[in-house]
C-alpha cells in the first residue's frame, strides 16, 4: 500500500521540480504538492519515493490505470513503424479505427480529433452547417443551447457559454449561445427557437461538481429535441466510455444523442484522442477542407485507440465500474461528518460535496494526499473521487477508511 514519510530535512526532489514550475510555466493550474514520476496500475510514484493510490485518473482519461501492458504495447508497436501522416493521405490505422468505434457507439461516421475541447469544437461546427445546410436556418442565425455550470472546455468559443466566473476576462466572446439551467427540461423547450440547431449537455457534469439530473431529464430532452428538430449533442468526454457503470452515461436512460463527443479514455492514458460521431444525415456536411487536424486521425493514435477501446468491451469495464461504484457510494454516505452536505455518483464517478463552512474542499484533497490518496476539487466545495476503472476491492476498502478519518476528524 502507501509508503508516505521516507523524505528527509531540507530541500526534496519535490521541492526542486515545483520551484522549476513556479519560475519557468504560467500559472493557469494550482496543483498539490506532488511530482509524479512513475506509475502502475492504481499506484503512482513520486520523485521521493513516496507511493499514492490514484483516486482522480487524470480526469477520466486513465481509466485503464497507468502504464496498461496492451496500451502500452500497442502504442510501441505502432511507434515503431507510423506516428503521423497527417491527413492528406491515407494510413493504414485510420480505416480500422474508424470501422471498430462506429461499430462499438453505433454510430455511421467518425470525425477524430486530439484533445476534448477540440471534439467540442467539431460538434458545434456540424450542428450549425447542419443547421445552416438541412434544417434550413439563415446563414449567421444559428444557436445553440447549453446549460448552467457547464464545463466543455478552454477555448475562446466553448468559455463563450461557461458561467464560471475563472473564463474572464478573456472577451469579446462568440455570439450565438444560450444558457438554460441544467437538469430543467421545460427551460431548454422554452428557449428553442427557429433558429436553435444544438442542445449541448453533459449526462453527468463533472467539472461542475458532479451534477446528476434528475431521472427523466435526458429522456425529456430527446423528445423535445427530436419534436423542435434540434441536434441533441451529448458530451460524454468525461462520462463515456465506462465511467458511469453504462458504456456511456446517456444510456442510464436508453437514450441515443445525435452527436456523442468522447476524448480522455479515449487514448487509454496514453494519448490525446478525441472523436465525434454522427449519423451519415449529420455528418455528411463536411467536405474537403471544411475541417481537419494534422494530428487527428494520426496512426499513433488510432492504434492506441483500438486498443483501448477492444479492452474496454472485452472486459467489461462498465460492468466493473457499476459494480465497485455502487456500494461504495453507499459507504461513502455513512461516513457521519457534520460538514458532508450530501454524497452522489454513479459508477466511479462520486463527489463529496462539502458544506460551505467546511471552507472548501482543496484542503481535504490535500489532507487526502498526506493519506496517500489522490483526488481533486470540483466548484470549490465538492471533493472529486474517479479512480482507474481497474481498481480492486481492497484498494477501495483502504481508500475508505482514510476518506473517513480525514472527514470525520474535520
């Protein structure tokens, strides 16, 4: 298990390659006091030595655990032949790729692309020429709908329709976006108008602090979407590819979005890899030169994407994710805090939200860590807990007892 306290007096491996942070990059991220330098299954390493269970799985996007023998395999053996063609010719990676992820999502085509904010981008801009070209709206009128604590991305366009105050002040920001609140159905069908080609929404927002919508919201918003023709674009970066206990999270409710936008797990760890896919209706807008990425579609990446994404079925992952989860969410909910305001998830994906006068989460995500635990806050008050989808029993039993302690010591 954890090895923590093997650190001597004075200045660390840790101290030195922080200071080198704090001089030389920007200062766009605050993250704990912690170097990592290797990493194997659940387990990661630091520089000093000291060993800590993964409870945050890069955002979801480790959800294979660190240094995956198949992924890293696949990645050697591809990284010894092909990386990067780009797309103005054909390699002989992308085909299959595309032909087992359509296969697995049900989808008819694929648009890949490298980091998630990027396969945002790409939904937006097939909804508005869809928009523009099938639904017949006038050109430069398009909209498109997203909801209240919202997290897509960091880009100029997707902080557009954020209302989280850290986007500012980055404006003049892109027109053409409207907020309703998350997890109210009527307020999205009271805002669609003629013009109104997309619904953008996440199953579950992760960012904005493990937000679950009440049963039957994703379900009300197909209908309304399918009545007002307009594209529900589900983005399942975080929640998709087993994270939730389901393959995606939308079919916690049988439902099918028009556009599905995947990244993080997508690469297996290992890679940026994003894809957005469609129906032929849909994704047929584009034509050559209406859209690309040098690196999107690289054969490096599509060879780790496959398999990733051949592991994750053959395994079961969203089956085990469903079956850990579960009852550990429940033992999270006994943990008697009076600063615990309420514990939710689904799958291995759970936050802790704490009461305000806990004064924030970040201070437990740092006592966590002197635990040999790593997670992170979300919106200030909500403690994040997203482990590789590999993790054994007994890992999350040790977990627990230490999440407890540290909560109910508070």
């Amino acid at each position: 298990m954890a090895q923590l306290g093997t650190r001597t007096a004075g200045e660390t491996q840790t101290d030195r390659h922080i200071a080198m942070v704090e001089e030389h990059s920007a200062h766009n991220y605050a993250p704990l006091p912690v170097v990592i330098a290797r990493g194997e299954g659940c387990w990661v390493t630091d520089v000093d030595g000291d060993k800590y269970l993964d409870m945050l799985s890069a955002y979801s996007a480790v959800n294979f655990g660190h240094n995956h023998t198949e992924i890293r395999e696949a990645f050697t053996r591809q990284a010894h032949t092909l990386t990067l063609t780009s797309r103005a010719f054909h390699n002989d990676q992308f085909g299959p790729f595309c032909e087992l992820i359509t296969s697995i999502t049900g989808y008819d085509m694929v648009l890949p692309m490298n980091t998630g904010a990027e396969a945002v981008e790409t939904a937006l801009k097939t909804a508005r020429r869809w928009g523009y070209e099938v639904k017949g709206v006038e050109e430069n009128k398009a909209e498109i709908i997203c909801c209240t604590s919202n997290f897509h991305g960091r880009t100029i366009t997707v902080i557009s329709f954020s209302d989280d105050p850290c986007n500012g002040p980055f404006g003049p920001f892109t027109p053409g976006f409207r907020l309703v609140k998350y997890g109210a159905a009527d307020a999205l069908e009271t805002a669609i108008t003629p013009n109104t080609v997309g619904f953008l929404v996440e199953p579950i927002q992760g960012e904005g602090g493990i937000n679950i919508p009440p049963d039957g919201y994703l379900t009300k918003c197909r209908e309304i979407c399918t009545k007002h023709n307009v594209l529900m674009m589900a983005d399942e970066i975080q929640t998709g590819l087993a994270r939730t206990g389901k393959l995606f999270a939308v079919q916690h409710e049988n439902v099918r979005p028009d556009v599905l936008i995947l990244g993080k797990a997508l690469g297996g760890g290992v890679m940026p890899v994003s894809a957005v896919l469609a129906d032929k209706e849909i994704m047929g807008v584009f034509d050559p030169g209406s859209h690309g990425s040098t690196f999107g579609g690289n054969p490096l990446a599509c060879a780790v994407a496959m398999a990733a994404l051949t592991i994750l079925t053959r395994d079961n992952y969203a089956d085990r994710a469903a079956e850990l989860g579960t009852p550990f969410i429940e033992r999270l909910k006994t943990i008697k805090s009076p600063l615990i305001k309420e514990v939710r998830g689904r799958g291995l994906l759970i936050g802790i939200e704490l009461k305000p006068e806990a004064g924030g989460a970040k201070k437990f995500c740092k006592k966590l860590k002197e635990e040999g635990i790593l997670c992170k806050e979300s919106h200030d008050h909500v403690i994040r807990i997203a482990p590789p989808l590999i993790i054994e029993q007994k890992d999350l039993d040790w977990a627990f007892e230490r999440i407890k302690r540290v909560l109910e010591e508070a």
